[in-house]
C-alpha cells in the first residue's frame, strides 16, 4: 500500500465512522440498535455501492471473532455482579440446555421446511441458538425491567455464546457430524477449562493490579483489556472456550474494585463501540443485496419458527425449576435479541466450503436485519404491557468525573413517575443512608439543587451521588418510597425487589 492510499483508507474510514456515529443518536430514538445503521454502511460501501471489493469469508471470521472477544469483555466490566448473582442458575440452564433446544427446533424447521440437509440445518440451528450480548447489553439497561429479569439475560447472553460456537464448529467440520458422547464431552471440556481459565486470570489480574503503582493512569484500562484478551488468547490455544473465558475474566476485574474505575469502564465503552462499528461495517461489506432478496420469504419463515416457537419452547422449558412467572417467561422470550454474533457465526461454514453455506449465510443475514427490526422496538412496549417495566426504576449514569472517581463514586437518576410514593415528599424526608446525596433535580427541561423543604413533583428526576457500598441500600430506600410514600418504614415496605 502506498502512502496516498493510506491517505484515501484512513479517510474513507473516518468518514465512515462519523456518519455511523451521528446516524446512532436517530436509531436510538427509534429504540433501534445501532448494528442496523453500521450493517447498512457497509452495504452501502460495498461493491453494489461504492464499490469496494469484500468477499473474504475466513478474514471476517477471524476479525469478527475478535471484535467479539471485544465486545464480551466490555459487556463483562459493565455488568454488575449484584445484578446477575442471584441468576446464575437460570441463566446457566438458558445458555446450554436452551441452546441445545433451540438448535434442535430451529434444525427441525429448516430441514422439514425449508428443505436443508441435516448438516446444514443444525449448523444453522446452532448459528441462530444464541442471543447478541451487544444488542442485549444496550437495550435492556434502558427498558427498566426488575433485576431479575435483566441479571438473567444479562447473564445468558455473556454465556451462551461459548456453546454456540463450539456446536457450529462441531457441526461444520468436513468429516460430517459428531456422535453424541464426542460433542457431550467437547461441550463439557471447553466450557469448565475456559472458566477455570477466565476466573484464573480474573482473580490473578485484579490481584496484580491492586499491588502495581502504574505511572499513568490511563495504563490501567489497557491493562484490564489486556488481561481479558489474554484469557481469550489462553482458553483458545488449549481449545478450550475462548469467549466463556474472557467474559469470566473482565467479569470478575469489573467488581474487583481495581484502582480508576470509572476510566477503565468509559474507555472499554469506547473500544467496545469500535468493535462493533467495525465488525457491522465489514459484515455489510459481504452481504450482497440481490442475493438477500431471494432469502427473505425463508429468513421470515424460519426467523418465526425461531422467535416463536423455538427461543419460547427453550425458555418454558429451562425455567420449570426456577419460579419464574408466565409474564416473566414470556417477556424472556421475547428479549432473546438476536445481533452480530449470528451473521459471525455464519462465516464459519462459509469459510469451511459447507454445501449451502452461501445461502446460509444470506438467510441469516437477512433474518438478523428484520426480526431486529421487529423485536428491539418493541420490548419496552411488551414489557409494559407484561406490567414488568417500571418507570421509576433506579439505573446507573456512566461518569468520568475525577472527583468521583477519587471515592469510586457513583451516579443514579431516579424518575418520579406519575401515582409515584415520591410524589409530594420534601426531600429531608428522603432520609438517604448517609454517605450518598442528592446532587440535583431536573424538572421540565431545568436543572436545580433542591432545598431541605422541597417537594418532589410527577415527572421530576433525582439525581443521586452514592458509593459502591451505599448503593444498595440507597436504591432500597428510593424504591420504597416510590412503592409507600413517606410512611414506608412505618408500613414495613423495604424497597428490596
């Protein structure tokens, strides 16, 4: 490459960069996930566009793989062990029986409907098996479900990539399909060694960095990714789970209370959304548009057979154990967004020369677009309508302030819905543990620092300074006095979900 070609590639990638970043602020309002606008951007750059020639299928694999060890390791310092300790279980169960029962419906319908070979359809069963951490990270943490609700898909969706990757391998493989005892034991290996492995270099890297006094500050977030990359690059050199093992990883570095917290999460937020823009974008490059249109009549037929039956059948039946209600049930049937790592997953048999790869991939490619389409817009609207999301529900604000930092800070916002207990208290009776406090009140489109003898009004939102140890008990006492009012303690109303 000569330098004015650098030149041209640099410039063509920022101009790319900025109109996918300004085109997200759109799609957000809509309640629509930014994959769709990246995906379009590289459709729009490929050769049925622009013209830029993109067909390497065993490239995009490779880079897709990466991005998402990228993009799981980011989703494994944001998520909150508090939130998904207590569904662990579930999620578990979710990630691996589910997974299994959702490629078996899922093959069922597309040997019987569409008339793939056996091979072809459980390879595309398990491509389509699981759920998207991307998608299901950004749309969940706006919805305002109860924990229970969003630690479990939280969790499965970090989990249940593993599983499916290692049953699309399997599957893929040119000597033709694994016996039973072989994947059961392929299955059981490479999940318990990438965990083994993930939590090992978890615990030992968060202990190594408390006890390093690094000059810069900014070598900490680079130290933390560097360590889940490493869990990643470990598990896979002993063929073990790769991803299982650096989402474990960052999981653990994420609540291991590391020095510059708040740095590390804003510059994994970062790196995540370059991961997906650039993993979006190249995937776009390979769709061709003309090949899609043939593939939507099946890609709509087998994405009902999976949104409806199979994805409902594995939730219903994992959750027999677990009481869980039939709202919820049905809510968690429907928030199993599928994202990026199924059009991934399908480079596989692609770059394998599998018989009807090429098809498989359009149709899935076509099948992720729509049922995004579908479904993302929607959850907030099925939740309601479940009675399972909640207006007033505490949710975390992301912050790089340095003070904060210093006290490993933290910032909630908290809305006064209408009928809200919050509603009409003066903020002295509020009586938050002490230690956290409330920082301001925006009411309309007015931000102000509100006095003792203040009254919270419908529609105000509080904006609350907490610490890790004090956000507990903060979050308990604003929830039951939005369930109780001002006599919440008197009533017996602890605010615990």
């Amino acid at each position: 490459m000569t330098l004015p070609q650098l030149y041209l590639v640099v410039l063509i990638g920022c101009v790319t960069v900025l109109v996918s970043i300004a085109a997200i602020r759109a799609t957000h309002r809509l309640g629509l996930p930014a994959l769709l606008v990246f995906l379009a951007v590289g459709m729009v750059l490929g050769e049925d566009g622009v013209g830029i020639p993109f067909e390497d299928f065993e490239l995009a694999q490779v880079l897709g793989t990466f991005a998402l060890a990228l993009i799981l390791i980011e989703g494994g310092l944001s998520t909150r062990w508090r939130a998904i300790s207590g569904q662990l279980a579930p999620a578990s169960m979710l990630a691996t029986f589910g997974v299994g029962v959702s490629v078996t419906v899922t093959a069922l319908g597309a040997h019987y409907l569409l008339g793939f070979e056996w091979q072809t359809a459980l390879v595309m069963g398990a491509v389509l098996a699981s759920t998207d951490a991307a998608a299901v990270f950004s749309e969940l943490r706006g919805v305002g479900l109860p924990k229970r609700l969003s630690g479990t898909l939280e969790a499965e969706s970090g989990f249940n990539d593993a599983p499916a990757v290692i049953l699309v391998l399997a599957f893929s493989a040119a000597e033709g399909l694994p016996n039973t005892f072989e994947l059961v034991g392929l299955l059981v290996w490479e999940l318990a060694a990438g965990s083994v492995i993930g939590l090992v270099v978890g615990f030992g890297g968060a202990w190594l960095l408390r006890r390093l006094a690094l000059p810069v500050s900014g070598l900490y977030p680079l130290a933390v990714f560097s360590l889940g990359m490493a869990a990643f690059a470990a598990a896979g050199t002993l063929h073990a789970s790769g991803f299982i093992a650096a989402y474990l990883a960052a999981l653990v570095l994420g609540n291991s209370h590391l020095p510059h917290r708040a740095a590390t999460q804003s510059f994994a937020s970062g790196l995540g959304w370059v991961a997906q823009l650039g993993m979006f974008v190249m995937l776009g490059l390979l769709a061709s548009p003309d090949n899609l249109i043939h593939m939507l009549l099946p890609a709509l037929l087998l994405g009902a057979v999976l949104t409806f039956v199979a994805r409902p059948v594995s939730v219903w039946l994992c959750l027999i154990p677990f009481r869980f209600s039939g709202k919820e049930k049905a809510l968690l049937s429907w928030a199993g967004l599928r994202g990026a790592v199924p059009i991934v997953l399908a480079t596989i048999p692609r770059s394998e020369h599998l018989p009807g790869a090429q098809s498989l991939w359009d149709l899935v490619f076509i099948l992720v677009v729509v049922f995004t389409l579908f479904q993302s817009p929607t959850l907030p609207w099925v939740a309601k309508r479940l009675g399972l999301a909640r207006a007033g529900v505490v949710q975390e604000v992301d912050i790089e302030t340095a003070p904060l930092d210093a006290v490993d800070g933290e910032v909630l916002t908290i809305t006064v819905p209408k009928g809200s207990g919050l509603a009409g208290i003066r903020i002295f009776e509020l009586r938050l543990p002490e230690g956290s406090a409330i920082a301001g009140v925006v009411r309309v489109d007015r931000l102000f620092v509100p006095a003792k003898a203040d009254r919270l009004r419908s529609g105000d939102q509080l904006i609350v300074v907490t610490t890790p140890k004090l956000r507990e008990a903060t979050e308990q006492r604003l929830t039951a006095l939005a369930r109780a009012g001002r006599l919440a303690r008197w009533l017996g109303e602890t605010g615990r979900d």
